[in-house]
C-alpha cells in the first residue's frame, strides 16, 4: 500500500510542476498574440514595458540549488543529496522580435519609453 502511495505523491508532483511550466510559457503566449497595433499610445507603451519585463524574468537565472531527500519501501530505507547549478532559463527571441517591432511602432508614433 506504501508503494501505491508514493507512486501517486510522485504522479501528482509532475503534474504540477508540468503545469507550472505550461503556465509560465502561456504568459508569453498570450503577449504575442496581442495586436500592438491597434492599442492606443497609452497601452503600447504600458505593453512595451511587459514585454521588457517579461524578456527579464525568463532570462533571469536562479541561483544553485542543494537538496536532501530520505524514503523508504518496505523494509528498505535510502537517502540523497543533489546539487544542482540552476537553470539558465531561455532565451526569449519571439519576445525580443516582438519588442523591436513594438519599438518601431513607437517610433513611428513619435513615442518615447
């Protein structure tokens, strides 16, 4: 019964963490499938600045992790250690593209961020 158990602890915890980045990503997403174009200097500016932000939070990188872990099953009983570096996120081109020909529409307008 103990197996089952952590089998589903474990089913449970890679789903969230595959909804988390399913989540982080539909941010983006949903930036790019905004239409600039028709947004009134107000809200391009304010967009232009999410989209700065948004470049700055997915290539920002987090610092190195150190883990310990301890389980058992049955009658058996382990232990870990983990170190890793942190990741480097990714870089977000389609975000960069898309600032640049927000930029453009700025400048078009005479808009100055």
């Amino acid at each position: 019964m103990k197996k089952a158990g952590m089998l589903v602890m474990l089913g449970v915890l890679v789903c969230f963490a595959a909804l988390l980045v399913l989540g982080c990503a539909g941010g983006s997403k949903e930036m790019l499938d905004e239409d600039f174009k028709k947004m009134n200097n107000e809200q391009l500016l304010e967009y232009f600045y999410r989209l700065n932000d948004e470049i700055e939070k997915q290539e920002k990188q987090t610092g190195p992790s150190f883990g310990i872990g301890v389980g058992g099953i049955g009658r058996g009983v382990g232990g870990g250690v983990g170190v890793g570096t942190g990741g480097t996120g990714y870089t977000a081109e389609d975000l960069r593209k898309r600032r640049v020909e927000v930029r453009m529409e700025m400048k078009r307008r005479n808009i100055t961020p």
